[in-house]
C-alpha cells in the first residue's frame, strides 16, 4: 500500500469500529441501561471512543507487516447487564449489535459495487475504496463472532448456555485471552475464506 492507501484503510478501521461499538451502546440504551448514554459513548465523534494501541498503533504493525486482513479495535463503550430488561437475551443482542453493524455496512456498499459495476463513468477508485470498506468490515463482522472472550461471539454463546454452565462462562472470561491469543496466531487464517465467501456473495466480485 501506498502512504495515501495505509491513511485511508486507518480511517476506514477507526470509523468502523466506532460504528460498531456506538451499536453496542446504542442498543444496550434501547433495551434499558443507558450506561453508554450517561457516559457520552452514544457519539460518532472517533476521540471519544479511540484505543491507541487498537486503533492506531496495531492496525498499522499490520499493514507494514504486509498482514493481508487489518483489523483493530475501539475501547468498549460501558454498559451494565443488570440494568437490561432482558436477563437472558440482552447481553446477547448488545453482542451481536456490533458485529450485525459491520455486517451492514458491508452488505450496503458491497450492493452498491453490485449494482454500480455496469456503470463505466465510474471511476475505479470508487470500486477500490468501496471493496476496501467492505473487507474492512466483514473482517470486523466475522472475527468478532468467534464464541472466544473477549469477543462479542462469546457474549452471544453465553446466552445460549443454561444456567448451570455459569462457572464454564466465568472460567472462560478469566482465561480467554490466552485462547484468543492463540486463535490469533494459529487459526486466524480460517476465517479468510469466510470474508472472501460472503465478499464474493454480497459484491459479486472475486476477491
């Protein structure tokens, strides 16, 4: 990647995933804890949600490195599952708010290639930056479902877990960043072909 290319695939990161944690909030404030609300969370506005290592500093290890995904992360917007109305399902809809965000964006622009492919006044650029922001965000979709914690798919596991299986829930919050770390290193190539499946899907492109 070019200089202007790496700034703009940062930009893309942090906007997406900001996006995706405003869900989080957003939809905890829905289902009746306004945490996030009071904490001033619910906003767009990128300072108010930025990580420096997750949303600057790792994102462009990545791309120096040559990664061929970039991913990252914002801080967590605050919320209290106490305060939902819901005790079984709330946690999990908070969860899955974040990733169904990206996937959402993904799925509109990936329309917008689609349909826009037999317009040639377009310029390329605009296929390039809108498959840019489609990859971007179904990397973000897919690898935040793995059921591993910290990872929203985990939040959403739990809620499908009898009671009884709560001590397996607080075991894996304690010890899941050393199976995520692993996941990382080891396993994080099995979700490519997920992202290339769903961008050839929802674009009708190759990746």
């Amino acid at each position: 990647m070019q200089g202007i290319d790496i700034l703009f695939a940062v930009v893309v990161l942090i906007m997406s995933v900001v996006i995706h944690e405003v869900s989080h909030g957003f939809t905890a404030n829905l289902l009746g804890d306004p945490t996030a609300k009071y904490a001033g969370r619910l906003t767009l506005n990128p300072i108010k949600h930025l990580d420096p290592m997750g949303s600057v500093i790792f994102p462009l290890l990545l791309v120096v490195f040559h990664s061929p995904v970039i991913f990252g992360w914002a801080k967590p917007v605050p919320y209290n599952p106490y305060n939902l109305r819901n005790q079984k399902w709330g946690a999990g809809l908070v969860a899955v708010s974040g990733p169904l965000s990206n996937f959402l964006i993904a799925i509109f622009f990936g329309l917008l290639i689609r349909f826009s492919s037999s317009l040639s006044f377009l310029p390329f650029s605009f296929f390039d930056i809108s498959s840019l922001i489609v990859v971007i965000n179904l990397v973000l979709g897919v690898f935040n479902l793995v059921p591993i914690p910290p990872l929203d798919g985990s939040k959403v596991l739990f809620s499908f877990l009898p009671y009884n299986w709560h001590k397996v829930e607080i075991f894996m919050e304690r010890y899941g960043i050393f199976a995520l770390l692993v996941f990382i290193f080891f396993f994080l190539e099995f979700l490519f072909p997920i992202v290339e499946f769903l961008f050839r899907i929802i674009t009708g492109m190759n990746f």
